[in-house]
C-alpha cells in the first residue's frame, strides 16, 4: 500500500519508519546533524508544493537497505492520518 506525500510523490506504507515534525526535530541537536548528514549525501528529497515551506520529513529504509528522507510541506498530523487511514482495503 501506499503513502501521498504531496506533489504527486507516493512512498510504500512498509518502507515508512517515520514522520518527523520540522519543528520539533530541529529542535533536537541529533536529529538536526542526522537529517544535514542525509542531505550532503543527496539522500533528501524535497517536495516541492507551489514552494510552500517544509512541514514535516519522511524517513524510509527502501527494500535494498538505503535509507531516504523525503522533506514535504504536508504537516506530520496529516501524513500520519494517511498512514492510519483505510478506504475499502486500500491505504489513502
């Protein structure tokens, strides 16, 4: 199943391993250092909606073990409803 994450960009529900709030991670010195690490490796990627600012970060471990971060500007309350939401078996 999958996860909107904004601009057309969809992420496998089982490669999700978590939604983090923008603000409250830059917040903390160690999230903040680990979220930069993956954006000098070119391993974020920013989705852009009509280049409103980022709201929350999406950690995935794809299948091959890598892990990517998405940056998006849907608030984390919103993606964590998606992934909590059922319409007919299907994930939203």
């Amino acid at each position: 199943m999958y996860l909107h994450i904004g601009n057309g960009h969809i992420v496998l529900r089982r490669e999700v391993l978590a939604i983090l709030d923008k603000k409250t991670s830059m917040a903390s010195c160690d999230t903040r250092a680990y979220i930069e690490r993956y954006k000098k490796k070119n391993e974020l990627i920013n989705i852009n909606v009509c280049g409103r600012e980022i709201s929350s970060y999406i950690v995935t471990i794809k299948e091959d073990g890598n892990t990517v971060i998405y940056s998006t500007p849907l608030k984390s309350s919103t993606l964590v409803k998606r992934m909590n939401s059922v319409v007919d078996g299907e994930w939203m």
